[in-house]
C-alpha cells in the first residue's frame, strides 16, 4: 500500500512542475500587462489633464504625484494602489483569481480563498523595498513573487 501511495505522489508532483510556469514567461507577461492596463490607464489620464493645465512644470507635478505635497500624502500612488486592489479583488471574487490571470488561463494550486485575496495588499506591500518582491519573481524556477512565497501560492497553467 506504501508503494501504490508514493507512486501517486510522485504523479501528482511530475503534474504539478509540468503546469507550472518555470520562468517568467509569455502567459504572465500577458496577466501583468492586463492586470495592470486599467492602472496605467488612469495614471495616463490624471497625469495628462495636469500636464494640459500648465500650472506647474511636469517634474513638480510628478514629484507632488509621488511624494505628496511638501512631504504629505502621497494621494497619487494612494489612488492607484487602491485601484489596482479593487480590480485584482473584483476579479477574485468573480472568477477565483485576477482579470490578467484568466485572460492568460493562469490560476493558482490549490489556495484557500483568503490567500487568493491577501496576495494583491501583500505583493503592493513586498513592492516597497525597489520592486524587490515583484522582481524575485523573475528569478523564482515558478515565477512566484515574494508574496506567493509567504502565501505558499504556485502559478500554474490551465
């Protein structure tokens, strides 16, 4: 019984590396690119309307949009963050994983549905420190971010 046990271990985990992703490939480079469109998109549009009203130069417009006024809030970062979290977390609660995911018919092994919802704050979190916690998934053999690392998340393919 041992033996017919780890026979089907073995098959489960040779099926689990063949879907996963093993680097970062054309399929998440396609979820990226349309889980972040609609940011992008509002980023472009805030930017230009201030760029068009000519009150102040661009670098001082980019430079407030960042770090906020004079050091305060910074409400453009702020708006975009929060945007993206509502777009990942709609996509979520509709189809069990992001927009740029099931456009790129991406998914996730087996998580618990608080993990596919705690993974958008904790990437944007693991971002902070110069995009390290996105770039590691450049380096990972599954493409995992820092925060499907925390999250024992695995990419695969449908």
């Amino acid at each position: 019984a041992a033996t017919r046990l780890k026979g089907k271990s073995e098959t489960s985990e040779t099926l689990e590396v063949e879907n996963a992703c093993q680097l970062y490939d054309k399929k998440r480079l396609l979820a990226t690119t349309v889980d972040s469109m609609p940011i992008l998109t509002l980023a472009t549009l805030w930017l230009s309307s201030q760029f068009n009203s000519g009150e102040l130069p661009p670098e001082e417009i980019i430079a407030s949009w960042l770090l906020g006024e004079s050091g305060g809030i910074p409400w453009g970062l702020l708006v975009i963050g929060l945007a993206w979290l509502v777009w990942c977390w709609v996509g979520i609660a509709i189809w069990g994983v992001t927009p740029g995911m099931k456009t790129a018919r991406l998914s996730w092994h087996s998580p618990k549905q608080w993990q596919r919802f705690a993974r958008p704050p904790l990437f944007l979190v693991s971002l902070i420190p110069f995009g390290l916690g996105g770039t590691y998934a450049l380096l990972d053999k599954n493409s995992r971010g820092l925060s499907d690392i925390i999250l024992r998340l695995t990419w695969r393919r449908d």
